[in-house]
C-alpha cells in the first residue's frame, strides 16, 4: 500500500503514509482515518494552503480532535462517561 502513495504530491502523500502507519499502531481504523484528516489539514495549514481545504473537512477534522480529547479524559477519569452513558471512546 505504501509503495503506491504518490510521493510526488508531498502535500497529499503525507497525510495517506501517516493514517496507514496510525491504523497500524492504534490498532483502530477510525482513529487512523481521523489522524489522517487532522493530519491533511494541519499540513495544509501550514504551506498555506488552507483555503483549498473544503469547510467540512475543517469540521469533520475538529470533531476528529475533539473525539480524540474526550477520550483522553474518559481513561483518566470515568466523569465524562456520565454524560454520555452509553458511549464507548
């Protein structure tokens, strides 16, 4: 798979190579898919492309991140369970 990522658009192989490798170390295909777009975003950000990114890949990108926080706090502390009861982060 990696082996067909065409490298020569830097801006868009990144973000592929890093959501293979983050489905293979988290061991969960959504959260590698979510590293993925957060990860297109932020690169896009940062050559200053970001207005090339479609406004719901920004918001699907922010819900990605949010997830990502929340369970976070969910392993820490069982608090945020309450809100959510029947919620498996």
């Amino acid at each position: 798979m990696i082996s067909k990522i065409g490298w020569e658009n830097f801006e868009g192989a990144l973000p592929a190579f890093l959501t293979i490798t983050s489905m293979t170390f988290t061991f969960s295909i959504s959260k590698g898919i979510g590293f993925g777009f957060i990860s297109y975003c932020i690169i896009k950000l940062a050559v200053g492309k970001w207005r090339e990114v479609h406004p719901l890949m920004w918001v699907i990108s922010l819900v990605f991140v949010i997830y990502s926080y929340l369970s976070q706090i969910c392993c820490k502390s069982k608090k945020i369970i309450f809100i959510f009861p029947n919620a498996h982060l």
